[in-house]
C-alpha cells in the first residue's frame, strides 16, 4: 500500500462534517472508508460543525475527527485579490 503521503487528500467543509455526524448510518461516513483518500478540514470548520450539532451527533463527530488531519487557522491573506466572497467564507477558502 502506499504511503499516506501519496494519498488523495480531499476537504471535508462544516456541511459535509455536520452531515456526517447526523447519524450513525450516514453515506457521508463512506468518505472516511475510501482507500488511499486522507480527510482533512480546518480548525475552523470543526467548530461551526460543533455549534450545529446535538451532544450525540458532537460526539460522532469527535470520532471521524479522530481519523482526520485538522489545519490550522489559514491566513486569509492567502486569497488573491479581486476575490469576492461573504467574510465567513474567507476562512474556508483560505483552508
């Protein structure tokens, strides 16, 4: 198998997390179970998903959490110029 390094990483936004979260049978949960594919979201993600989420559905969360790579805060700076977009999504364009 390859190494993780070479792995897919693909971005899971706060509706796809909040989604996923919403019941123990999702098909959003296949997301994690796909071969060679790495999810990832940002710090900031996680915590608009938490603020949507019932206390069981938080702690489903918790768990796919677990078997994600978490970014940082991004800088928003990293947005070109001329980039029109409502200040909360700044953040996850930035991620």
């Amino acid at each position: 198998m390859p190494e993780q390094s070479s792995w897919l990483r693909i971005y899971l936004d706060a509706n796809v997390l909040i989604s996923a979260s919403l019941s123990a049978d999702s098909q959003f949960l296949d997301l994690w179970r796909m071969r060679q594919v790495r999810p990832i979201t940002s710090a900031y993600a996680v915590e608009e998903s938490r603020r949507h989420l019932k206390t069981d559905q938080a702690m489903r969360l918790q768990a796919q959490l677990s078997q994600m790579e978490i970014s940082g805060e991004p800088g928003t700076f990293l947005i070109p110029n001329g980039v029109v977009l409502a200040e909360k999504d700044r953040p996850i364009l930035a991620a």
